[in-house]
C-alpha cells in the first residue's frame, strides 16, 4: 500500500462538517467516495482537522492508503477532482511515508475568521464566508488578542460534544488582518491544536469586546475560570476557515485528541 497526502480546499456550506455520517453529507464522505470509485473498494480518508458543520477550508489535509500499483497507473488530482463536488477540490496530492498521519502528525494549525462590520449590506458573493456583526471596536480587540497568547488551559472555550484528554493548548498567533473588501476584518489564529469550537467561542469573546458588551482584560479572567459558560455564544460557522496545517520532522506530533473546529 502506498499513502497518499491530499491537500484540500472545500465550501463547508452544504457540509455536515468533516467527519463520516451515516445520512448527511461530509467532506469526509465525499472523499471516501470517490477513492472507492477509483480502487474499486472502501478506504478510509484521515484528516488533520474535523472542521465542523458549514466551515470552510483553503489547506485541509488528508491522507489515504491506496494499492501501490494504483499510484503510477491513475492521475490522482484530476481523478478525485473528477468525481467530488464542485465544492471541494484537491489542490495537490502527494505520495509520502507510511508514517506520515494527517491528523496526528500535525504540530500546527492556522484558521482564519472573517467579520463583515457594516450593517448597511451584505456582499452576496461574501455572505456565506462571514459573519455579519456590525460595527467593533476594533482597537478594544487588538487590547484583549494578546490575552490568548501562550500556553493556556482553554476549558471555557471548548464547546460539549467530544471527550478530550486535557484541554491546554498553545496559541502563537492571534492578529487581525485585512479582509477582502473594505466592509471585511480577518482574524487569524495558529496553535498546537484546537478544542472543540475553540475558534468560534474566542471570536464571540472578541466580537463581544469590539461591541463594548466585555472588557479586554476579561480574557484573562475567563481563561482562568475554566469553565464555558463565562464566555458568550459561539461565533457562526460561515465566518471560519481552516487555512493551513503545518507538520514536524521526526517524532514531533501534535496534540493527539485535537477534534479541530
């Protein structure tokens, strides 16, 4: 068998998320699909992140098995291009190590979350990738990123729903940057790994203090109450994306339990 890395963007819209269900539709599945119709039985596709219902990605990555003679004999990109959806498309693909593990192997992830911060409209061609909250603050919010910064345990940011063994986590990078158009803010986040919803649950504490509803220094505050229902609501999915998953050399591995956003 041979192992196949896969490099994958998708609109996360009409998607149950990443993880196999049994009646809905998920990226998971689709991929899953179409290898089965390409070897001619069923392999399991990992991934590096469970992206949840409705997020997007720019650089998912999976890995696959596949008999070794099926590697020369088809042309892979455009083979599961071919077949998945118009909605998900493998941007490379990549014969590596039998040791490489898409989900296990990754020692960072970078996800980026989009506000849209007039309430006058909505760009049409934006709307299913932001989230429309109206006007912030924005240098309240530059106050309270910091906060996140380092290592932390982020109970009170991880949402119910999947058993992890610990909830620490490291987070290097939390900055805004533009967006696409002038109405548009972009947050980009990279750590070791991410709980549950992680992602969502600190935008809707930024978006918070940006509306002036929550101090900048409350961060801190929350993060040391480890406990989930300090912090606000969950941020929308339509507004997440999963970016960029980077991976060590060696034995360097990631948090093992991560399930993504």
């Amino acid at each position: 068998m041979i192992r196949l890395k896969l490099t994958l963007a998708y609109d996360g819209t009409n998607f149950k998320g990443w993880q196999l269900q049994k009646d809905d539709p998920t990226i998971q599945g689709a991929l899953e699909a179409a290898v089965a119709r390409i070897i001619g039985v069923q392999a399991r596709v990992q991934g590096a992140g469970r992206t949840d219902t409705g997020v997007h990605a720019l650089g998912q990555v999976a890995h696959v098995d596949i008999p070794d003679h099926k590697l020369s004999s088809v042309p892979w990109q455009r083979a599961l291009n071919c077949l998945l959806p118009d909605s998900v498309s493998v941007l490379a693909v990549e014969p590596v190590s039998r040791d490489f593990h898409a989900r296990f192997g990754a020692v960072s992830k970078t996800y980026a979350y989009t506000l849209w911060t007039t309430r006058a409209f909505v760009h049409p061609q934006r709307r299913k990738y932001v989230w429309n909250c109206g006007p912030l603050d924005l240098a309240a919010m530059d106050a309270a990123a910091p906060h996140f910064l380092g290592t932390h345990d982020f109970k009170s940011f991880m949402n119910t729903g999947t058993p992890v063994r610990h909830t620490v986590r490291t987070v290097t990078r939390l900055e805004r940057c533009p967006g696409l158009t002038e109405h548009e803010v972009v947050w980009r986040i990279e750590a070791d790994g991410f709980l549950k919803q992680m992602v969502r649950n600190v935008m809707g504490l930024l978006v918070e203090v940006g509306r002036g509803k929550a101090d900048p220094a409350s961060v801190r505050t929350i993060l040391e109450g480890k406990d989930r229902t300090l912090a606000p609501a969950t941020a929308p999915a339509r507004g997440l994306c999963l970016e960029r998953v980077v991976y060590g050399d060696g034995d360097e591995r990631g948090p093992e339990d991560d399930p993504g956003d």
